[in-house]
C-alpha cells in the first residue's frame, strides 16, 4: 500500500529543468572513463599490450597450423591469426568493463550516480563507448605489430571500414556482457575470475585459432553462432580483400543478438 | 520551525523474511539536523537508502522537500547530497576531477571547474584536492566525499555514518564542516554510532532498533532518560567487608583486587559515592566515572523503554 504523498504545491525552483542532458551527462562519464583507462596500467596491459605479446607468440607457435589439410589454402598463417586476435582481443579486454564496473560498486560512485538526476544506462553506455575507442587504438597497434611479422592487408578502403565496423560491434556486445556480470557480480576480484571463465569459451570455441572443420560436431554448432567466429570470418575476408555482405551482415547481426540478449537480463538489484 | 524538509510516514521495508524498517515515522524540520542512532543492522543505513531514492520501500510514504521518492525521485535527487558508508569516488582521480564530474553531471557545465575550486576552497581541501583519491587517507576522502556531496549546493544533507572508521582528529575536522553547513541552513540527517557525535551536531535524535525507532528527543532529553553517571571502582578485595552498603556489581579482578560499580542519578550523586567510599576507609586503586554510552541507551531502551 504504497500511496504517493500529495505533492506540495511548491514556489520551489524546478532543479531538473536547468539539470544536465543526457548527453552532456555521458559526455562528462566517457571523459572519466578514458582517464580512468588511461590511468590503470593493467587495465592498459591487458587492453593494449597483452594482445600484441600473444600475436608474437602465436605466430611463431602455432604456425605449424597452416601445414593442415583444413586450412585454408594460400593463405599465410599471420594474415590467418591476425584478424582472430583482433577479435578475440576484444573479448579479452571486455572483462575490463565488467571489471570497472565492479569498481564502481564497491567503491560507492554507483549509488552516488543513482542519486544524481540521471538515467541508470548512462555509465554503462559510457563504458561501452571507451571501450569501442580503445578497441580502435588496439586494432591500430595490433596490425602494426602484424605487419612487422609479416601481415598483409589485400583489401581496400571499404574492407578498412566495414572491418572496424564488426569489430566496434563485438566490442559493444562483449561491453554489454562483461558489464551486466560486473553490476551481478559487484566485487572486482570475483568479477576478474567470472570474467576469465567467460572468456575462454568465447575465445576458444570459435574460428578464431583453428578452422572449424577440425571441431567435434556439438561445439562446431555452438562455434558458429559465437560471435567471435563471425567477427573473425568477416575479418578474414577483409583482410583478403574478399568481404560478403553476407558474412559482414552475419557478424552484426550475432553481435547484435548477444547484446540484445544482455540487455534483456535486468541490471541488478532495485 | 519553517516546517519538515524530511518527512518519513509509517515506512516499511523488508529484505526476503527479515523486517528491515518495521513502520518508522519521522520529520526533520528544516535547517535542522536529526541524528539517526542505532547499532550495526538496526536499519540505519536503509532508512538512508529509501530516503535518497537507492531503495524502493515495501510500504509508507516518503517525502523530500514536498516530493515524493517514488513518484518523483529525480526532483528529490537534484535537491539533496549523499555520503554513504564507503566515499563515492573514483580512485583514479584526483579530488578536484571527481568534484568536476559530479558538477558536469549536475549539468553545472563549464561552472563545475568554478564550483569545485569555491569547494576546494571553502572547506580547506588545497593540500590534498590535486591528488589521486586512491592515494589519500580515509580522512582525506571523507572529505573529498562531502565536498562532492555538496556541489549541487542540496537543501538536504545525508551522512551516513561520516566518521565511522577515522581517527579523532580527522573526526573533529568533519564535525566542524557539518555545523558549519548547518548554520548555512542545510537540512542534515546523519547516521552514527557514536552518542557523542549525534551529541556534539544533532538538534534531535532518533534511536533506531531492529527497524523500529524506540526513542526520540533532544540529545539531553535522551540522556536524562537513561539516568546519570556510573562509578567504577577498583579497590582491595579485603576493604570489601568495611562497604556499609552494597554495589550494583561486584567483580574480582586477582582476587586481591576487585572492581565494584555504581549506577547514580547523576554527577553530584556520582561524587557522593566517592565520599562515602573515602568514609568507610577504602583505599581507591582505581576510578572511573562514566556518562552513559550508546549502550546504555540501548539497555535502558530495550529493557524499559520497548513503548516510548
């Protein structure tokens, strides 16, 4: 029996006509989160350096791989890994939304947000949104790092640009992931663990490291409705200069339903 | 009294079986603080929560400045300043920048900067405003934490339990800020534990117990409620014999030395039971004479006072 209490007529200013927009309000909160970012050296370590660590090590490896019958023919296996970590970077340094997110639970600035005027979404979109900026700047020293180990890139402008559009898509799905579990799971150490749980799978059960042919045939299903694998495929052909609309609209539209999927699930406690 | 700022009606909340807030009734006039006592678990954090929109009641009403926390939650959020149990910051700013981004996100703009460093200025955070908050002590970031709580320049002030965790000075420095804000005609509702702090700021003071609010009064109302002041004293376990009338309680210490204790109705009392110990020749190794704590109140309340 909750009754609102009648509102007091009141000669009150109204606050929230001169409040901020929403827009000034995500202004100011990616502001934050890019200095934030910048600022945490493991968060940079495992956003910016790491991937570049595991293409040097990957490519020297594991490049027997391109020896198999499976693999695609002509292909070299730098311009094969690089596109995979590309995308599977992006997954990695998704946990570090879920991560910052649980910072902001314990430390308190989340319920001083929720005592603002401001719309509940609007960190979380701000995230998001430094995270599809840092996966820009990780792209750019990745191929850089490719392209001292041998990477080529065949395609064309357009290839350029519908490749970084997959991608910034992946990255906002795996924001949105990593997100929610970081609001759920509220403490940064148990976020981190559940974080690397959720990874895995998303890293390994893809086309990311080895054709799917090679895969027993329950996990090829599941690998090919994982959004890594179509970001991956769509990369590839970029990178070959061969890009299909088709495996471009493939690779959207898993990222899309993965993050429509997240967002379905409510964000946390009242 | 220009009447309540802060008005709380018949307030239930309950967490799965457990009753948290059991229909707490309560105004705060406004330009007046209210301290809210109570132990840990006593609902003293909840009550703070539903009355700054965090948390959704099972059932009463609830009103900040005329407006409903349900109904209309985002005026009430652009008319009040919370600081909660852990400071609301972000580590990897300094104080200014996080002060900067409250401001922007209050839609203060480019006077946000200007805020921040009247802030700054005002309660004297100069020496520590430009370093990362992760770096500062708790003391620090309580009241960075404040300062960020008062760039909306709110009508209504929540501190919930400000001091809890710092040393005495960084709590004297804190204490002078709050009345400072009041005489400024800010409406505070502050949490504590401590009887001595809702003595030293509040007007009036609630005593939260198991969700319920079993006292209310001013600071000496309350205090006159649970009786004066307690005489310890140690004395030889041998003296003990020559007391020509008994202690409230008896305890042995070594064996030679025991304590023995005194409820008196006050502090004249409490020095006629130190004559009379001095009169019946017992030699006193150690004195204490103490005001009543918080867990006195809460004894005498939970014990006599169930029915205010």
């Amino acid at each position: 029996m909750t009754t609102p209490l009648t509102q007091r007529s009141t000669p009150n200013v109204d606050f929230s006509s001169n409040g901020a927009s929403s827009r000034k309000q995500l202004g100011a909160l990616l502001k934050r989160s890019l200095r934030t970012t910048a600022r945490v050296p493991q968060m940079l370590m495992f956003s910016l350096t790491m991937p570049m660590a595991m293409l040097l090590l990957f490519s020297q490896v594991f490049r027997g791989v391109s020896d198999s019958a499976q693999f695609p023919r002509g292909m070299s296996y730098i311009d094969y890994l690089t596109p995979a970590m590309l995308a599977v970077a992006t997954v990695m340094a998704g946990t570090n939304v879920g991560v910052a997110s649980a910072i902001d639970h314990t430390n308190g600035l989340s319920d001083r947000f929720r005592t603002l005027a401001m719309p509940r979404s609007i960190p979380g979109i701000a995230r998001t949104i430094n995270e599809m900026i840092f996966t820009v700047a990780r792209a750019a020293l990745l191929i850089a790092t490719a392209a001292v180990l041998g990477f080529r890139f065949r395609g064309d402008g357009l290839d350029i640009v519908t490749g970084m559009i997959v991608l910034i898509a992946l990255a906002g799905s795996m924001s949105a992931l990593f997100g929610r579990i970081g609001d759920h799971l509220r403490r940064p150490d148990v976020v981190q663990f559940a974080g690397m749980m959720v990874m895995m799978p998303f890293m390994f059960v893809s086309s990311a490291f080895a054709p799917l042919d090679t895969m027993p045939g329950w996990m090829r299903t599941v690998a090919n409705g994982n959004p890594v694998s179509r970001t991956a495929d769509a990369l590839r052909e970029a990178v070959a200069g061969t890009t299909t609309a088709g495996t471009i609209a493939a690779a959207l539209l898993a990222a899309g339903a993965m993050w429509a999927l997240v967002v379905a699930i409510p964000a946390g406690r009242p | 009294m220009t009447g309540a700022t802060v008005r709380v009606a018949d307030l239930h909340v309950r967490f799965g079986d457990v009753q948290a807030l059991a229909g707490v009734d309560l105004d705060v006039a406004t330009g007046t603080t209210l301290g809210v006592l109570g132990h840990n678990g006593a609902g003293k954090t909840t009550l703070i929560r539903v009355l700054t929109t965090l948390l959704r009641p099972a059932a009463g009403r609830v009103s900040i400045d005329g407006f409903d926390v349900l109904t209309d939650a985002d005026h009430v959020r652009s008319r009040i300043g919370v600081t909660g149990q852990y400071a609301g910051l972000d580590e990897f700013l300094t104080g200014r920048e996080n002060l900067e981004l409250i401001g922007e996100l209050i839609g203060l703009g480019r006077a946000a900067r200007h805020r921040a460093r009247d802030l700054i200025a005002r309660l004297d955070l100069g020496n520590i405003a430009d370093r990362r908050v992760g770096t500062m002590s708790g003391g620090s970031r309580r009241r960075i934490d404040i300062a960020a709580s008062l760039i909306g320049e709110p009508s209504v002030l929540f501190l919930d339990e400000p001091t809890t965790g710092l040393d005495p000075l960084a709590r004297g420095v804190l204490w002078d800020l709050v009345a400072d804000l009041t005489k400024g005609g800010t409406t505070v509702v502050l949490t504590t534990q401590y009887l001595e702090e809702a003595d030293r700021l509040a007007d009036d003071i609630v005593v939260l117990d198991h969700g319920r609010l079993v006292a209310r009064g001013t600071p000496a109302e309350l205090k006159r409620m649970v009786g004066g002041k307690v005489v310890t004293a140690t004395v030889a376990t041998a003296d003990l014999r020559r007391l020509s009338w008994q202690p409230d309680e008896t305890r042995s210490l070594t064996g030679e030395t025991s304590r023995i204790e005194f409820a008196t109705a006050d502090a004249d009392e409490a020095g006629a039971v130190v004559t009379r110990l001095r009169t019946d020749d017992i030699a006193i190794i150690d004195l204490d004479i103490a005001s009543p704590t918080l867990d006195d109140v809460f004894a005498h309340l939970t014990t006599q006072g169930a029915n205010p």
